[in-house]
C-alpha cells in the first residue's frame, strides 16, 4: 500500500498561513494608518462688532381726558399736530411720521372700578410714531420732548408699546469680514493645540458657521448693538 505524498500539501499549507499573515501584517497597517488620519481637533473662533444701530422707531404717546367726547377729540387733534410740527422743527421729515387712530375709553360702559365715579367719562391714548434713518437726529428730538410737557401736553410711560426701538440692518455688509476673522481666530487656536500636542495641523475636516445675533450694548445704550457669531471648525491632526 502506498502513502500518500503531503509535501505538496505541507507547501500549500505553509503558502495560504504566510499569505494570511501578510494581509493581517497589511491590515494592521491601514488601520494604524486610518487612525492617523482621524486624528483631529475642534476649536471655535469668535468675531464680535460693535455698531450703531441705523434705524430707530420711536412711539410718542400721550393722554387726554373730558366728559365731553367731541372735546376730547379736539385736544387729542390738537395734541398731535403740536407733536408733529415740534418734529419737523427738530429736523425729521414729515414722511418718517405717522399718526394712529386713539384708543378712546368710555368709563360709565364699564362695569368694574366700585361705586366711585371716575373724574372724566372718556380718556384716550394716542400715539405718533418716527420712524427714521436719522437715529442721531431723532436722539437729539428726544432729550427736547419734555418741553412739549411742560405746555401741557401728558405723555404715557412705562408702557411695553410706547418703548423706543433700535435697528441694525447692514448685517450683510459685515458677514464677510466677520467669518473671516472668526475663521482665522479658530486657525489659531488650532494651531497652538497642534504645537503643544507635538502635532502638524492639517486641512479642515468639517466647518459650520453659528448664527449671527444682534443684541444691545447694554440697557443704557440701545442704540448700540452688539453683532457676534461662533465659527466651529474640525482640523486634521498628523505627527
């Protein structure tokens, strides 16, 4: 009976085991090299502007009183042509200027406030409205309003409706120069991270822009506004 010969076999045997080393060699090998490459960092840059604001919407309100309603619609007509012409004396052009229906009230239709009858039967809100490009123009008008009150003229404050409004609208003038240096801020940071982690820093994996906001200053200026985005910026990291 003959034996069968393994040599052939054996050979074969020790082709397919170097052949499955070697790729498990070369496999190691593009992951250690895969994991390299995913070696990253993620920073954010900051860019912050400070502006004037380039429009303002000012209410003016004020109220009247009487027993008599016809009256009441004469001072309140009265009232606002006097508010109109102080304006136009102050330099704001009779476009940025509008005048709203009053809100007249009639007491005796309400059935609230005890037995104690009001002092006037009807009182009205009125309100004038700037709206104007002429923010300092309109600043200096409101630092001379009192002199309208002190000819007799009751202003209403401390209402939610009546308060000044600031606009910026040049947000896309700026957006530009902003991501640039928000952009650039994030290199930075980046690239000290990559110096101090005996790191090179490599191209830009992923980027995404925050959302710009506009806010006040502060509550004493609102007419200066604040303009602020956060770039977010990953980097690629290599020895």
């Amino acid at each position: 009976m003959k034996t069968p010969n393994s040599a052939p076999a054996a050979v074969l045997g020790a082709g397919i085991l170097a052949g499955l080393l070697a790729l498990g060699w070369f496999a190691v090998e593009a992951v250690e090299r895969f994991k390299g490459y995913e070696r990253t960092v993620t920073v954010k840059g900051l860019a912050e502007r400070e502006v004037p604001a380039d429009i303002v919407i000012w209410p003016i309100q004020f109220t009247a009183a009487s027993n008599d309603l016809q009256a009441l619609y004469r001072d309140i007509a009265a009232s606002s042509e006097r508010i109109e012409k102080f304006l136009a004396d102050q330099g704001i052009a009779a476009q940025a200027v509008s005048v709203s229906l009053p809100a007249v009230t009639d007491k005796s239709a309400q059935r609230y406030g005890g037995n104690q009858p009001a002092p006037f039967r009807y009182t009205a809100l009125q309100t004038v409205t700037v709206y104007s490009d002429e923010v300092e123009a309109v600043r200096a008008a409101m630092d001379q309003l009192a002199q309208l009150g002190r000819e007799g003229i009751a202003f209403s404050q401390g209402n939610h409706q009546g308060q000044t409004e600031y606009i910026f609208t040049g947000l896309n003038d700026l957006k530009p120069e902003m991501i640039e240096q928000a952009t650039v801020e994030a290199r930075q940071v980046a690239q000290k991270f990559a110096e101090d982690s005996d790191s090179v820093l490599g191209k830009i994996k992923r980027a995404s822009q925050g959302q710009f906001s506009i806010r006040d200053r502060d509550k004493n200026n609102p007419h200066i506004k604040k303009v602020r985005v956060v770039s977010t910026i990953e980097y690629y990291l290599s020895d």
